[in-house]
C-alpha cells in the first residue's frame, strides 16, 4: 500500500539529511484523527502494511545470514490494539489491499493483536466501565497485554532491525466505555514511555474520532495532539460528497515536533497513480520508514475507496 502512496517534493539536500539524522533515532507518535464521513481504516492499514512487511523483511534477511541452524528471533513487531473490530476484520481488509496480517502466538511472530473489549470488560461487572475506589486504573490489564506482546521484540535486538509499531484503533472507545479520560490519557502516556524502553525506531499509532463533541472526547483529541510527532486528519470533503473521491487527508507536524525545533516528515511515499495494493517494497530503502524520509510541515491529499476496498490517495490536481 505505501508503494503507490503520492511521493512529496524534498526540502534542499543539506535541510533533508539534518532532519533525517535528528528522526532516525526518534520513537514516533502518529495521531490519526477521522469523522463518521471518513473513515480512517486505509490510513491504520497503511501503518500495518509497513509494520508488518519491514518485520518480514528483516527476518528473511536473519535467516538467509545465520550459518548454523538456531533459533530465529524477530526484532520488528506489530502489535495491533482493537476496541473497534474483530481480527477477521483486519485480516480480510488486508487481503483485499494485497498484504497479509498473520497472527501467531509464539515468541517470534510479526504481528500479534490484542483484542481488548473482552479484556476490559473481564475486570468489570459493570456497564459502563465504573470508576474503581482502588488505585488500580481499569487499563492496567491492557497495558500488561500490550508491554507481554512487544516484549519478544527487544529480548537480543539488532540495533539495525529493532522497530516496534504498537497501533491503537480506537482510544475515543476507551471514553465511551465509560472509563475516566484521565486514566485513558495515563494509559496513552505509559505506551508511548513503553516505547522509549525499548527499540529506538518504534511507533505509536493511534486513532481518535473528531466528531465526538463531548467534553472528555476533545479532551482527549487536544491532549493525544499535544503529545504527537504527527497528526493525520481523515475527514469529509469540504466541497461535499462526490463520487470520485471519498475524503481528504491533512498531513501536518504535531506539537511534540514543533516544540523540539524538528521539521515534519513524510508519512505516506509512492507515486499516488495507481490503486493500492499493499506492498510496500520501497520502505526496506530506509528500514521501512515514511516518517523519516523528507520533510514538510503540512500536506493536502485527497482518497477514494472503491467498492473492491482498493485504496487511491493523490494530491489534488494530480489525478491522472
């Protein structure tokens, strides 16, 4: 899918290499904002499909240097976390824009999902979510599952080959679950810090509904922006509906770039005009990095699904 994604023009050559050193060694936080409109699936799969075949990519290459048979350990790993689908969910939309998410139990497997609902609501008889007397966030059993999944990933890391991408679809979920925002924004924090443990070109991804116009929920968008390297904003047209694009993406830098004096960075790459199918051969170029690629501090892209679930994003004016 980030194979035919629209390629965005470099700053100077000088420009570009100093933000590329300062990214390189950075833990990512990638915002993903959408509306009932716009749904923002092919931007979650978009990360998915790096995640997963950079891991692939990287064990292949373990495995064609290892002289003497031994154990294999994978040091890329995807951890999806869902409060919004079933994994059959993802596996079939994956399939349907050309890569495969296979999930696996063992130590060494690429991706491991998390389904998180039944893993809440186990804690509580009650519903919605209640408040608990005890100092014990409801969250905690998530965060355990999420820090056991990406455990396997550091356990004898190649510096070189040590990314993580923990995605979460959906943290507005957690709100309406009725648990407290201010032990939803703890539990973000304590993912991104999970991060900073472990490899050093790890991501967070994670989705948050902007139409909820309750008081928690913008809360908890204007916080997780606070806290992000990069917000994609997935929404409506704002020429209304058509029937050639389905919504508009608004790449920019967000505050946590902003406030360290680093430029932004393209997170989508390709030529943008072909429909997606999910292979994404040019992010081995770079360790499968998007991010760290060039640098923009905002970018305008258009996108349409069609009904096959195949995936065209383009920058306006440039449809072929």
């Amino acid at each position: 899918m980030a194979a035919h994604l629209p390629a965005l023009i470099p700053p100077p050559k000088q420009l570009q290499q100093q933000q590329q050193s300062k990214h390189r060694n950075r833990r990512q936080v990638f915002l993903i904002s959408d509306e009932l409109r716009a749904d923002a699936t092919p931007i979650i799969h978009h990360f998915l499909a790096q995640s997963t075949t950079t891991a692939a990519a990287a064990t292949a290459s373990l495995r064609k240097e290892q002289t003497t048979p031994q154990p294999q350990t994978i040091h890329t790993r995807s951890v999806l976390v869902s409060l919004a689908r079933p994994v059959s969910t993802y596996t079939s939309t994956a399939r349907k824009l050309g890569y495969l998410l296979s999930e696996s139990q063992n130590q060494n497997s690429v991706f491991a999902f998390i389904d998180a609902v039944p893993l809440l609501l186990n804690m509580s008889s009650a519903f919605p979510i209640t408040p608990s007397s005890s100092s014990v966030s409801p969250l905690d059993s998530l965060f355990a599952a999420i820090k056991a999944a990406a455990t396997p990933t550091i356990t004898t890391a190649i510096p070189s080959t040590t990314r993580l991408t923990i995605t979460i679809d959906n943290l507005s979920s957690l709100v309406s679950l009725g648990i407290l925002v201010t032990d939803v924004t703890l539990f973000f924090l304590n993912t991104r810090r999970l991060l900073h443990s472990f490899a050093p070109t790890s991501r967070l991804v994670v989705l948050v509904h902007a139409d909820i116009a309750t008081p928690d929920d913008l809360f908890l968008l204007s916080y997780v922006k606070e806290h992000a390297d990069y917000h994609v904003s997935v929404r409506g047209l704002d020429s209304g509906y058509t029937d050639h694009a389905t919504g508009q993406i608004c790449i920019e830098s967000g505050m946590a770039i902003r406030s360290a004096g680093i430029g932004g960075g393209t997170v989508f790459r390709g030529t943008g005009d072909e429909e997606s199918d999910g292979e994404s051969d040019n992010d081995n170029d770079n360790g499968g990095g998007g991010a760290d690629s060039l640098d923009i501090t905002s970018n305008n892209l258009l996108y349409h699904v069609s009904e096959s679930g195949a995936v065209k994003i383009w920058v306006p004016g440039n449809l072929a």
